[in-house]
C-alpha cells in the first residue's frame, strides 16, 4: 500500500526540526568556543522558515481531508495533536536559536517530550525518558512509527468488531420480522377456526330446532288420525 502523503511530510517536517535543534546546538558550540556562526545563522533561519511553510502545509491538507472524509474524526484528531506538537516545537526552536546559548550539548531527548523544566534556558534540555534512551534519531523515527502503526491496528480491529455487531443486529431484526409473520398467520389463522366454530354451532342448533318441530308434527298428525278411525268406526 502507498504511504499516506500526509504522513510522509510529517515525518520529514519532523526531521527538519531535528535539523535545526542540531544545528542550533552546533552554533551554541561555537560560540562558546569563539568561533564564526553566522553562516550557521543563516542556516537555521532558512530552516526555520521552512518548518514554518512545512507545518502550514500539513494544517491546509489535514482540513482538506477531514472536510472531504478522506480520514475519520479520530484519525483528523490524532493528526491534529501531531500538528500541535509541532507548532510548539516550531516556537520552542525559535526561542532557542534567538538565545545566544551557553548551554549544555543537550538536545536529542527533547525530541520525544513536550515542556520545558523550571530553571532551563534551552527548551529543547528535556530528561529523556526510558524507553527512548540509547536510541538513535532514526530509531526514536522507528519507534514513533511503530506505536502509530499499532494504535492503526487497534482501530481497525475495533472498527471490525463493529463491523460484526452491525451485521448481527440485522440478522437478530430479519429474525424478529420472521416471527412476527409467524404470529400474524397464527392469529388469522385461530381467527377463521374460530368464525368457522361459530358458524357450526349455529347450525346445529338450527337443526335440533327443525327435528323437535318436525317430531311434533309427526305425533300431531298420528292423533288426527287416531281420532278419525274412531269417528268412522261402526258401533253395535
């Protein structure tokens, strides 16, 4: 995959920082030691406004791609704290190269820190922490590179799982849909057995009346003729 673009002037505006803090410690040297520093004067300037135009340059692109959706939230604001670290980077380098110097030959470990002790001149004379000391600037890079390849990793492992917990609502509800036609058919169904129960008892009751009437009649007409054999019999 193509590195993003984004990054990869990140990380050569960083080495331009690391550039001029060194350069900066190198004219500190000189100067103590009474040597010429203006040619290295000249340099850091033209670094410094460099940075400047670098660091521009990344807040132009960063908002592009958050206003587009190239990147999500999160990611626009990780790069956003990136952006950050090196605006007071970029403010820190200025005050040390307008100071004249006299400091310590202490400038690497800054490079992974943030703030500025109590009592020191040069705001790049940090303490360094453990997990970076005895590294190299190339190695800090690699460092920096693979804690940011991790904190990829763990979004798109979150972003899988909720990749997963999306699908399984859809198919819990396509489940649930399934049920409730169930349950309608049920109930029309109970409905129709029920109408058609009702109807077959009216029925019957239609024809037990019909046979209690019909055994009336029967004995009705056996009496009218009872009595007519007895009218028509011959008495001696």
């Amino acid at each position: 995959m193509a590195p993003d673009p984004w990054l990869s002037m990140y990380d050569s505006t960083c080495h331009i920082a690391q550039e001029i803090a060194e350069k900066i410690q190198e004219r500190n040297r000189c100067q103590r030691n009474g040597e010429n520093s203006t040619k290295l004067n000249v340099t850091i300037r033209s670094l410094l406004q460099n940075l400047k135009v670098k660091i521009d340059q990344l807040k132009d692109l960063l908002l592009r791609a958050i206003s587009t959706r190239q990147i999500t939230q999160l990611e626009g604001d990780r790069r956003q704290n990136l952006v950050d670290d090196l605006l007071t980077r970029q403010r820190q380098l200025e005050a040390s190269y307008k100071n004249d110097g006299t400091e310590p030959d202490v400038i690497r470990s800054n490079l992974m820190t943030g703030g500025v002790k109590r009592g020191v001149t040069n705001p790049w004379l940090l303490e360094e922490t453990e997990e970076t000391s005895g590294l190299n600037f190339g190695e800090i890079r690699q460092q920096q590179q693979r804690i940011i390849q991790e904190q990829d990793a763990g979004l798109d492992a979150l972003s899988s799982v909720l990749s997963r917990q999306k699908q399984m609502g859809q198919e819990i509800g396509n489940e649930l849909e399934e049920q409730n036609e169930i349950i309608d058919d049920l109930t029309n169904l109970v409905a129709n057995t029920d109408d058609k129960l009702r109807s077959q008892t009216h029925h019957v009751k239609m024809v037990d009346k019909k046979s209690t009437s019909c055994g009336m009649l029967v004995v009705i007409v056996l009496l009218l003729i009872a009595i007519a054999v007895v009218a028509v019999w011959p008495t001696h």
